[in-house]
C-alpha cells in the first residue's frame, strides 16, 4: 500500500500541526478499538483505513485493541473474527494485539489512587434514583447521598465490591465531578459496576468492570496512544476522556481524542445489534451472508480488499454525518475486477438454440481473449456445436422497438462465433418457448469471407453439450428503505427478495475454478465462486451487475 493512499483531510491537519510542535508527540500511535460483540461491517472497515493507514502514512503505529469491558456480550469467536477481517484488509498489527482486559489490574490499582484523592465514591443509589438525580439538558442534577462518604469507606465498600459480596446493580462507583455540569457526562458517571459474569478472557476473576468510558481513556493512555479516534456520537464523551487522563495522573504528552463522522450507507443495515438479529431469526444465512454488510459478507461476496480500501479513501473523513450511495462501493469493486477477471460466458437463464445447418456431432474450438482489458491473460478455446443455450431474454417473438437481439428472422452475432439468423421456434403445450431454431453463416467467424459483416447484436452463449450446470445465486440490497431509521422496524423494511437462486449453465472452463475466484460473466456482471461448492456443484455469487449507476450519475453532473 502506498502512502499516497490517503488523501488529505481534518485529521491530518490537526496531526500535521501536532507534529510540527514536536513537544507533543514525537510518533503517531493509533488504535483500532473493537468490541468483540459482533462481527466487523463496512462501516469498521472505514476505522480500519483510518487508523492503520495514518499509521503507515506518518511512519507510526496502530495498535488492534480488544475493547472487552463488557463480558455479558462478547466472545471469542468475534475476537477471531474480528483479526481475520483486519488482515484481509491487507493491515498488520505486528506484535501490537491487546486487551482491554490485560487492564484490569492496572485500572483497578489506578481507581483506589482516584478515591485516595477522593476524586471518587460508591454510590448506593437504585438505577432510577440515579436516574432522576442526573437532571435533565436544561436542569442540573442532585448530588447523591452516598458522595460525601469518607475515602476510608469508599475504599472499603470498593474491595468488597471487587471480592464479590455484592450483588449485580446493588452499589456503583461514580467519579465525583459536577451534577450541575452542562455536559450531562460529566455529572458523576459511573466508572465501574458490580457484573457477576465470566470474562472470555478473565474468567471469573473480576466481578467489577470498568466502564467503557472510563477504560479507554486510560487503555490509550497505557498503550501510548497520541491520536484516539472515534466516531461522533463520542464528541460530548471527550471531556471526561481528558477528565480521566488527568484524574489518574496519566504521563504527558497524553493521547487526544478526535471525531469523525461514522459511515452510513443507502440501502444497508450498519448497526451490530440489528445485524445480529438478522443471523440470530435466520433471515441471513449467517454472518458472512454474502448480503451481510460486514466485512465476512463481501469477501464472500467477492468484494476485494482493494476494491474496499479505494472505497474508504474515496469516502473520506469528515466532521459532519452523511449518507453514501451503496452504488459507490459496487462501482469500486467494477474498476478493480474490470482488468483482473478472465471473461467467461455463462448463460443464466437458459434457452435451447439449435443450428440446423451445422453438422449433427460437429464440435470446433473458437478463440476467446480471456479479458480484452489485459491482454497478457491470454486466450481460451470454447467449445462451439450445433445446440446451444442462449439468456431466454436475448429472444422476443415479437420484438419490442430497439431490440437488437434475437427475433424471428432476425440476424445476431455470438460472441467469437458465427452470425445466425433465426428460422423458427418451437412451443411448449403452454405456449412458452422452448426452442430456437436458426442457421449460421459458415464464413461469418474470423478469418472468414464474412468476418467483418456487421449486426446490431452480439449474445453470449454456451454449447449445450460441453456446458456445466451451475448455481448462481443473485442478490439485492437486503433493505428497502433507503436510509435506516432508527424508529422504523427494519425487519418489516427487509427486501423480500434480496436473493434469488438460477440454475445456469457455464462455459466448461469454469469447471477448474477454486472457492474466492473471480469472473466476469459477459453482460452479466462479476461473479465469485462460493464457499457453498463441492465436487458435486458449483455455487457462484454475482458480485454485482455491470450497469453502473454511480458513474452514470457522475457523468450527468
Ligand atoms: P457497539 O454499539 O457494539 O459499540 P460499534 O459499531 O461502535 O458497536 P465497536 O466495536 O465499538 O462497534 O467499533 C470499533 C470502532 O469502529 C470504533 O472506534 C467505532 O467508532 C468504529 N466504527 C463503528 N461503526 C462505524 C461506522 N459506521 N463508521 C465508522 N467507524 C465506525
Ligand atoms: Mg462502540
């Protein structure tokens, strides 16, 4: 990956300034901060190019962080995950994966120095005391009864918290800041609560955890963070970040806190606890549906880390919150297959054509340039005899205004073949057509007398006898809705028809295609070979169509 990856932009600016004063930091250390609940989705994907990518613009670091401070949801199975989606992103963590968790110790001793200074109490209320003690925006909160309690009693009732003899929700312990605070965070929050639950990774030695916004603070701190990214909703958490940082006496330069605005896609579900409802009632196959968008789902897909990385350098970062048309990614992942997928002809939706003046039991081998876009791929030969299928909709009986394809009496080119001209058709009992029956210019194909002869259509086809039945599966966008509303029931908004299966019939090269390899399908789209295929059936995804919608839109301005 180059430097130049990344394109200007807020962060660097502060970053750039901050390094021009070299008395604040002499490295970039970034982070990537996960909670292993779920797994990683497009929108991570975008943290992921940020902070590992202004680690290699600057020469720094990026560290991947489990942020595991709520045992209740987490697992390691996401923790598995979560590294295999970082890597195939193409970034390294080198030595640098940590815990949260490795913390534990480390907070915990920091917090008793915290009531030592009597910047913090156990505070006895109920949840809904608690609750109407905090105020409101326009009205400063009451300060609890328990926040005058001496620090001898407050380190008391702390170990005893930790050494279990309470239960879940009885007692907390709150920073003692400001209950008339404007900034609702900043009214003595919680730091730590009593959880009686077994850690993925600690077991069952703690039955304090730290809260969220207390950890990270100092997780940074610890790790030597300079730079801590996170996402908008997070702007009015920065103050007790620094709060933090300085309460615990964390060394200088200490790690500062930065915004941006997280990505929100049309057309796309980007919020975990949603997307594990989808796997959780089984209307996705499971988390790395190739519907999904998270980062299993595309590889899966066959989206490309490439295609991926381009995406979220185009997107950019910026401070206010936006929509991104879905249409962009799919027209990233077109640009990048576009020079590296071999072209094969598959035919979806399979029509019976036969050539009735050429030779029964014939069989001649055409050549096809593999991708016209990279020569240096090479050619194929493609089988070509008397039956074969043609897309069902390359054929109308009674053709529309501007059809170019196959009518009666009506000539098409197939591609790397023959001009043929339709003769007749053949019915089925119900009136549907099942045949075609057309004739071929023998000297139509290159290097023939009529090679050059020109017709408005060309169809891509298959020999019916050489030809492999496959699965392709084709999908829509999982969501109707454009925008996801947090009011809105997604469920009812889910696209019902966001997936439907054909059985297609494929050129024969197909048949020494591997899981994860990529095609185009002439006209069709680009396709991905599914982890679904055995020896007995090859299971193929579209990736997406051809008709690019996002560069449509850009051209027309
Ligand atoms: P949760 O609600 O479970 O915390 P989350 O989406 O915030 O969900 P995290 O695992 O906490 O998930 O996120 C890891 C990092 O990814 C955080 O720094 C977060 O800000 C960032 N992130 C999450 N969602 C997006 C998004 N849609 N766009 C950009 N960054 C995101
Ligand atoms: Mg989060």
């Amino acid at each position: 990956m180059s430097e130049e990856r990344i394109s200007s932009n807020f962060i660097q600016a502060i970053i750039d300034e901050d390094l021009k004063n070299d008395s604040v930091y002499k490295e970039i250390h970034t982070r990537f901060p996960p909670e292993p609940n779920g797994y990683l989705h497009i929108g991570h994907a975008k943290s992921i190019c940020l902070n590992f990518g202004l680690a290699l613009k600057y020469g720094g670091k990026c560290n991947l962080r489990f942020d595991d401070t709520n045992p209740t949801k987490e697992d390691v199975e996401y923790v598995e995950s979560i590294k295999q989606d970082v890597e195939w992103l193409g970034f390294t963590w080198d030595d640098r994966m940590f815990y949260a968790s490795n913390y534990f110790g480390k907070i915990y001793e920091l917090t008793l120095d915290l009531i030592r200074e009597g910047k913090a109490f156990v505070c006895d209320l109920t949840a809904d005391e608690m609750r109407e003690y905090r105020g409101t925006l326009t009205e400063p909160g009451k300060e609890s009864p328990y926040r005058n309690r001496s620090v001898e009693e407050n380190l008391d009732l702390f170990e005893r918290m930790k050494n279990g003899e309470f239960p879940n929700g009885s007692r907390v312990l709150r920073a003692k800041i400001d209950m008339a605070s404007p900034n609702m965070n900043m009214r003595d929050p919680v730091i730590y609560r009593i959880s009686h639950t077994t850690h993925h990774r600690t077991g069952d030695e703690w039955c304090i955890y730290p809260m969220y916004d207390y950890a990270h603070p100092l997780s940074d701190a610890l790790e030597g963070i300079t730079h801590s990214i996170c996402t908008l909703e997070f702007e009015d958490h920065r103050a007790l970040y620094d709060w933090t940082l300085e309460a615990c006496h964390m060394p200088k330069p200490q790690p500062k806190q930065i915004e941006f605005a997280r990505l929100n896609m049309t057309n796309l579900i980007m919020s975990k606890r949603k997307l594990r409802r989808l796997v959780e009632e089984g209307y996705v196959s499971g988390w790395d549906d190739p519907r999904m968008p998270t980062i299993s789902g595309i590889r899966r897909r066959g989206y490309t880390p490439e295609a991926v990385r381009d995406f979220c350098e185009r997107i950019g970062v910026a401070k206010a919150n936006s929509l991104v048309d879905s249409a962009l990614l799919d027209h990233c992942i077109r640009e990048d297959l576009n020079s590296k997928a071999a072209r094969v002809m598959t035919v979806l939706r399979p029509l019976k054509l036969v050539i009735d003046n050429y030779p029964e039991g014939q069989v001649e081998y055409l050549t096809a340039e593999n991708n016209p876009e990279s020569p240096e791929m090479g050619e194929r030969q493609v089988a070509f005899s008397r039956e074969l299928y043609i897309e069902q909709d390359d054929f109308m009986e009674e053709p529309v205004k501007k059809f170019f394809r196959l009518a009666p009496e009506k000539e098409v080119r197939l591609k790397h073949a023959y001009i043929i001209k339709c003769e007749s058709i053949v019915k089925d009992e119900d009136g549907n057509i099942v045949e075609v029956h057309c004739t071929y210019d023998p000297e139509s194909k290159t290097g023939g007398a009529n090679a050059g002869r020109k017709v408005k259509g060309t169809l891509h086809w298959v020999s019916a006898q050489h030809a492999v039945p496959v699965e392709v599966r084709l999908y829509d966008y999982l969501m109707l809705g454009e925008q996801e509303n947090e009011a809105d029931d997604f469920i009812a908004k889910l696209n019902p028809n966001s997936l439907e299966v054909l059985t297609s019939m494929a050129e024969a090269s197909i048949k020494d295609a591997k899981i994860g390899d990529k095609f185009q399908f002439l006209r069709q789209g680009y396709f991905c070979i599914d982890q679904d295929t055995t020896a007995d059936k090859i299971v193929i995804n579209r990736i997406v169509g051809l008709r690019d919608s996002w560069a449509k839109q850009q051209k027309k301005g």
